[in-house]
C-alpha cells in the first residue's frame, strides 16, 4: 500500500511541476495581449460609466447639435439631426422592446404556474 501511495505522491509532483512550466509557456504566450486587452479594460470602464449617466452622451450629441447649428454649416447639421433623430428612434424601439419583453415574461410565469397548479390539484389518474 505504501508503495501505491509513493507512486500517487511522485505522479503528483510530477503534475505540480509541469503545470508550473505551462502557467510560464502561458504567461509567455499571452504577454503580446496585454496592451489590446488594457484597451478592451479601458472600453468597457467607459461603457459602464455611460450606462451609469445616460444624460451625458445626451448633452454631447445636443451641444454639438448647436454648435454646428452656430457654424453656419447647414449640411453637417443634416447630418447629425438624421443621426439624432434615427439613434431617438431605435433607443424609443429598444425600450418599448424591453417593456414588452417583461410584460411576456410575465405571462409566460403566469401561464406556467397555473399549469404546474392544474396538475397538483387534479385528481390522480386511475390506470
């Protein structure tokens, strides 16, 4: 028994120290990442912070409005009132989008309760 045990230990050492070669061979190969994934780090912080104040990208897209309103440049301001209104639309689409979904998931639980409550309360079934 104790040689089983022996060979247990030494299959185990083996495997600690291989593993400690490939987390290197993996921190190697990986190293070239590391500055596209500080960028990617960077995105998403911004993503969040955008998510957590909706009125900023708001207050941009409004003072650019009027500044290209304020430059005379009619057919940038074309542009941008396209720009805003469409984003307008798809951003009054995504949230009725979202109220509808909640409202069908609601529902589909209530249509699942009352089935899973129509069985319990049916009498059993005499084969």
């Amino acid at each position: 028994m104790s040689a089983r045990l022996d060979d247990i230990r030494w299959r185990r050492t083996q495997l600690v120290a291989r593993a400690a070669v490939q987390r290197g061979e993996v921190t190697v190969a990986v190293q070239c990442l590391a500055e596209p994934l500080r960028m990617v780090d960077t995105a998403v912080a911004c993503l969040r912070y955008l998510k957590a104040h909706p009125l900023v990208p708001i207050a941009a897209l409004v003072s650019m409005s009027m500044a290209f309103m304020l430059s005379r440049n009619y057919s940038i301001f074309r542009l941008l009132q396209r720009v805003l209104f469409r984003s307008f639309a798809l951003w009054r689409t995504y949230r009725s989008l979202g109220v509808w979904i909640a409202r069908g998931r609601a529902v589909w639980l209530r249509i699942g309760t009352t089935w899973q409550n129509s069985r319990r309360n049916s009498p059993p079934s005499t084969r």
